[in-house]
C-alpha cells in the first residue's frame, strides 16, 4: 500500500504538471512579446517563485540546499535550461507537427535512458500505452510531418532527450530534494537568453501577464515536475507528460475559439485514453524492475 500511496502521488503531481505546463500556448498567445524576452521573464519570475519554495522547505538554507543537490543537480539544472532553449529555436526551424510527435517519442527515449544510467526497466504497459499515445500525436500532427526541416527536428530530438535525461537524473537522486535544480535551471535560462532578449521593451501591463506565466506555468511545472518524479518510474512519468499536447490544444480553442480539426480531437482522445489507461493499476502492480 506504501508503493501503491507513493506512486499514486507521483503521478497526480505529473498530470499536474503536464496540465500546467500545457497553458504555454494560452499565454504566449496573450503577451505580445519576442520570443527571447518572454523567455527572459519567464525564466526570471519562475526561478524566483522556486527560490521562496525552496527558502520555505529549507527554513532560509537556500545555499545549502543547492550546495546538496550534487553534481546530478547541476546537470538537471543545465539540461532543462538548455532543452528550453532547443524547443524555442525547433518551433522556429521546424513544423510545429514535428516537434509534437518528436516529443511524443520520450517515453522510449527516456526508457532507454532510465536503463542505461539507472537500470530501471519500464513495464510492457507503459510502453505500450506510450505507443499508442504516439501514435495519436502523430495523429493530431497529421499531414504537416511532412513538411519539416532537418536542423529544427535536431533540435526537437535534443530537447527530448535533455528532458529524458533531466527525469532520470532526478529520479536517480529521488533521496535528494530537486527543488533548487529546476530553480538554478529557470535562472539559467535567463541567464542563457539575455543577451537576445529586450526586457525593457515590456509593458506595465504585459509585465503582470509575465509573472503570472512564470510563476504559474513554468515555475509549478517545474516544482511539480521535481516533485513527482522520484515517485514513479521514469518512462511512466515522461508518457504523462505528453498529455501535454492535447490540452494545450484544448486550452487554445476554449479560449480563443480556435476549434482543431477532427483529426486532432481523435488523436487527443487517444493520447488523453492511454495515460489514463497506463495510470490504472494491474494485478502486477506494474512495478518497474530496478538493479541494485
């Protein structure tokens, strides 16, 4: 029942995390900002919400928080920021359709990486489940695959795997609190962008969409993301995470009367009908087998 409780948890705080980190497309649509300083932004009000979070768990030991977090903690800081960055400039080189059904691949990418680094293999349903919901991206994609450029799906394929590596880096050190990471990745991020970025071009009222899209978007996803990781398995983790797709779909036509194609509705009912059905216990349990 422990395990059972555990991995329940882990996984109600990655949908969360997927739910919000699929807002993206609802506030990039309402602040009317370059690309560079919305990244600039974000990247700044979310690493400053996570610093409170982690000056709050530590009791104002903020220091000594980062200093613990060890080599696999700056290693999922300079993954994460630097997979952003990739995902920015694939949007730009590439079809949108290709980055989706790229980033469909994680859970096989970070499958493999999860067996390499950590010996952790991930349950046939999973996969499975993974495969399907694959195959509804790619669904919602539809015929634009077709039309990418190689540079851009580089990209796309770098940010899956930095983000792959970024999970199993986390759940390797699931002793360890993540929580500084993804709050040094957030300022790194900025860091990375500034020199592009015109962060005095902002509006006053632009400024306050910004914090909201930091704190609310970027800085709880990841804070979710940091959380709920250690507590199931890797590739179960990176499948939830592709929900993603469909309710940034969902989230864009609610609010701004974009309806998708039927195309994409089926795909989306398939993505959101996999991990739903990956998320239901077996008799086995589904319990990733794991060396040492």
């Amino acid at each position: 029942m422990a395990f059972l409780s555990k991995a329940w948890l882990g996984t109600i705080l990655l949908a969360a995390s997927a739910v919000v980190y699929s807002s993206a497309g609802f506030f990039t649509r309402l602040i009317q900002v370059d690309a560079w300083t919305l990244l600039f932004w974000r990247g700044l009000f979310a690493g400053a919400f996570l610093a409170i979070v982690v000056a709050v768990q530590q009791r104002g030991r903020l220091l000594q928080a980062v200093r613990e977090i060890g080599l696999e903690g700056a290693l999922v800081a300079v993954c994460s920021a630097i997979a952003t960055i990739c995902f920015l400039n694939a949007m730009r080189l590439t079809t949108v359709a290709d980055v989706l059904v790229i980033d469909a691949a994680a859970p096989f990418i970070t499958a493999g990486i999860a067996w390499v680094l950590i010996g952790e293999c991930a349950s046939a349903k999973t996969l499975i489940a993974s495969l399907v919901a694959m195959l509804g991206v790619a669904m919602m994609a539809g015929t634009a695959v077709k039309e990418g450029r190689l540079l851009g799906d580089l990209l796309a394929l770098a940010m899956v795997t930095l983000m792959s590596t970024v999970m199993v880096l986390i759940r390797r050190k699931r002793g360890v609190n993540m929580v500084p990471a993804v709050c040094l990745s957030a300022f790194l991020c900025s860091l990375i962008v500034s020199p592009f970025a015109r962060p005095w071009s902002v509006e006053p009222g632009e400024l306050g969409l910004l914090v909201l899209f930091g704190v609310s978007q970027f800085g709880l996803g990841q804070l979710l993301l940091a959380l709920g990781t250690p507590l199931i398995s890797a590739t179960r983790g990176a499948l939830i995470g592709v929900l993603q797709t469909p309710l940034g779909t969902l989230w864009v036509w609610l609010s701004f009367g974009e309806q998708p194609a039927l195309a994409t509705l089926i795909g989306g009912s398939i993505v959101l009908a996999a991990v739903l059905a990956d998320m239901v216990p077996s008799r086995s349990r589904d319990v990733v087998t794991q060396s040492n």
